[in-house]
C-alpha cells in the first residue's frame, strides 16, 4: 500500500477537482460509453494518448503495445479492432508512433543482442517489428545521417508500415465497404517538443495498384 498511497492521494484530488468544475463531469459516462476514436499508440509511458491530447473519459478507446504495432494474427489487438468499429462505432481511428522508440530502436539490435538471440514473448514482437521494417531498415543501415536523425526517419517508416497493415485488416475493410464514416490516420509523437505530427490518411478503401 506503500508505494500506491501517492497514485492513490493524486487520483483523489484529479477526481476532486473535476467534481469541483462539473459537479456530473462522471455522471454522462456511467451506463455507457461511446468514444469517438480509437488511438493505437506505443506503450512508452512518456506518450499517454488522454494527457497528450487533452482527452476526457470517454473520448478515446485505447490500445497499446511495444512500437503501436498492428498484428493481424495477435487476438489483443483484434479484439480491441473490432470491438472500436463493430460495436463502439468510432469514426476515427489514430496510429501514432514516436520519436525516440526503444522498440524501433532495437529492431536495429546486432545479431549478437539478446533480443536477437533468446526466446521470451518481448524477442519474439520485435522480430515481427524487425520482419515488418524491413525496407526501412535497408535505409536506416545506408542512410548518411547522424544516428538521432536515422532512427527518427525510422519510427516514421513504421508509422507506415504499420499503417498498412492497418488498413488491410478486415475490419476496417468491412467497415469502409459498408459505407460507414471512417478516418485512419498515421501520426508521430514529439517528446521534445510535445507536438503530434500528421504523416498519413486515408478515409475510404483505396483500389491495389
């Protein structure tokens, strides 16, 4: 209880001070909820989606895991899909990856790494990272730029490639198939600067090349 005692002291007061403002500010979300995006985002906890973007309870549904991957083969993130567009029916989902990922950033490990080398659940989703950043890395590794900037252009490829990936699995296919109002968006998160940056979007099924 010791260590909880100040997360507990500071969710009083946050709980107080919302009362205080607006005495029913918990009162419209207490049956029921109904966010209008759902934010795919890092586990990084220096990128929480509600204090970045000024949000309210309610207001986003939220996933996160290492490096805002999208697996279709992974039933969490799944789930979390279908349940956004199927059933919450949100009308905007965002990706956002950002500056400074330690997941993007050992996808670049050495072969000698222990991500590389062992076998444990964290090793495994950063060989599918790796796997799916392929193309990135090929310019990351020939890329003439300090290495800030190189990993920088980094997390923007996977914005990209998981972006794709996004936008490929069937529920959001579905969705757009139905005619259902949809916007997807790619972004990226400065932790410098504390600005989100818009890299990609789209709002409608597009047809293959």
């Amino acid at each position: 209880m010791t260590t909880l005692k100040s997360l507990l002291a500071r969710n009083r007061s946050w709980a107080l001070q919302r009362r205080q403002r607006n005495p029913q500010y918990f009162d419209k979300d207490l049956h029921q909820q109904k966010p209008h995006s759902l934010w795919i985002g890092c586990s990084d906890s220096r990128v929480p989606a509600e204090v970045l973007t000024g949000a309210h309870p309610g207001e986003l549904f939220v996933h996160r895991n290492i490096a805002n991957m999208v697996i279709a083969t992974d039933d969490n993130f799944m789930s979390v899909l279908q349940y956004a567009l199927e059933y919450l029916n949100v009308s905007r989902i965002v990706l956002c990856g950002h500056y400074g990922c330690g997941g993007v950033r050992a996808a670049t490990a050495r072969l000698d790494s222990p991500l590389v080398t062992e076998d444990s659940p964290l090793a495994r989703r950063i060989a599918q990272l790796r796997q799916s950043l392929s193309s990135g890395l090929s310019v990351f590794n020939a890329a003439d730029e300090d290495e800030n900037e190189r990993h920088d252009r980094l997390v923007e490829a996977n914005v990209f490639a998981q972006f794709a990936a996004l936008i490929s699995t069937a529920p959001v296919v579905n969705a757009w198939r139905e005619g259902r109002v949809l916007e997807v968006f790619g972004c990226v998160y400065d932790l410098q600067s504390g600005h989100l940056k818009a890299l990609i979007q789209q709002s409608a099924e597009e047809p293959a090349p």
